[in-house]
C-alpha cells in the first residue's frame, strides 16, 4: 500500500504529529463531475484522480483496450502485477 495511503497505528500518534510532516501535494478528492475528466483508481477504490493529471505524471495504465488512471506511483506495480484483477473492479 502506498504510504500516502496508510494510517499510523501507533496511539501516541497525536493530532499535533501532523505539523511535523510538511505536505507533499499528495490530493486525490476532485470536484466535479466525471464528464469533467476526472477517474477513480482501480488499485484504491474511492480514490480519484484527474486524468490529465495521471497522464501527465505517467500513472496510466492500458490493458485489454481500455486505460486506467492510478491515483499514485506506488498503485503502478501493483496494477503491473495483476491487471486482470484490478480491470474487473471496474
């Protein structure tokens, strides 16, 4: 799983912690509609992305004629691994 998608598990983890980790830009939520280019990730469902972002970032993947969009780097591998899998989600 990608680390911008875990959750800590240690219970000293206060809300004051998050000050200490300076953002990276890692968004997924998109507004608008799906008309307006924006793709769920077939790796983390309920992840978004827009497409032209994905495309621009190189987290696409194509197989069996249709192309997915990856909400981050680390969904890439996992997707590599077993596209099928992740193709029938949609």
């Amino acid at each position: 799983m990608c680390e911008a998608h875990s959750s800590h598990t240690d219970p000293d983890h206060g809300d004051g912690h998050a000050a200490q980790h300076p953002t990276t830009g890692h968004a997924h939520a998109a507004t608008g509609s799906p008309d307006e280019g924006v793709a769920e990730c077939p790796v983390m469902p309920g992840s978004t992305i827009r497409k032209a972002d994905a495309e621009h970032a190189g987290l696409i993947r194509d197989f069996e004629g249709q192309r997915y969009y990856l909400c981050c780097a680390a969904c890439g591998p996992m997707f590599d691994a077993d596209p099928a899998k992740y193709a029938s989600l949609r």
